[in-house]
C-alpha cells in the first residue's frame, strides 16, 4: 500500500505510513499507486539583454565571411578589420572561381570554415583565426 499524503510505500496491513506518520486507510485494492505530483512546465528564461545570436554570426560569417566577426564585436581579424577581410576574401573567391570554373567548391570551403570558425568562438574556444575584440 502506498501512502497518499508522500507516496511512501507500506505494508498492506499498516495503520501508519513509515515515511512521514500519517494515518492510513484501509482499501480493499492492495496495488493503489502513490499520488503522483502535478506537472509543473519550466518556465522559459529569456536571454540577457544584448545578447547577440550565434546562429546568426555563423550564418552572416558564411554569406559574408568576416561581418559575423564584426557582429560579434571582433575588431581585428588577421591584424585587419573584419570589413577588409570580407572585401579581401570576396576577391579571392571570385579569382578562384573565375579561373577554375570546376572548382567552385573551393570557395564555398572557405566561407564554411570562416563560419565553422566563428561558431567555435562563440562557444568561448579560441578558433584557428586570430581575432581580438
């Protein structure tokens, strides 16, 4: 038998509950489950105020690698400003592509791993690219 005041479980003959003293009542049915408390849904805690999203400094550094660097607040990428480093990478790319036409892959490597790398520090681990804020 289980105690329905703090679901203790007992011996079916027992007056008392073991667990917090409590009178209990006899039932006819010996397989009563204990009382089960109410479902209580955590509540949803909001994000501090001025909290920048990852997500979207991944996704920024992979359209435009180097602006997710400057929405995170980085100043300096590779010793330059991240809008530099944006003009710098788009150029590269573009040279890439136009003289390899097959190998178009290549520059989409490079604006994964420039959002792959900003992702890694958003989580507080330093990334392959030097960045300072």
């Amino acid at each position: 038998m289980f105690c329905p005041k703090c679901g203790a479980q007992n011996q079916n003959d027992s007056a008392f509950c073991m667990g917090c003293g409590s009178r209990l009542a006899q039932v006819s049915s010996p397989t009563q489950t204990p009382a089960q408390p109410a479902y209580q849904q955590p509540f949803a805690v909001p994000p501090p105020t001025g909290q920048k999203n990852a997500v979207l400094a991944a996704i920024l550094n992979f359209l435009f690698p180097g602006i997710g660097y400057w929405y995170w607040g980085y100043r300096k990428v590779l010793t330059i400003p991240p809008i530099l480093l944006f003009v710098l990478v788009i150029v590269v790319e573009y040279v890439i592509w136009w003289f390899t036409f097959y190998a178009g892959i290549i520059p989409l490597l490079i604006s994964v791993f420039f959002a792959y790398d900003l992702w890694v520090k958003t989580t507080g681990q330093p990334g392959w690219i030097e960045a300072t804020r």
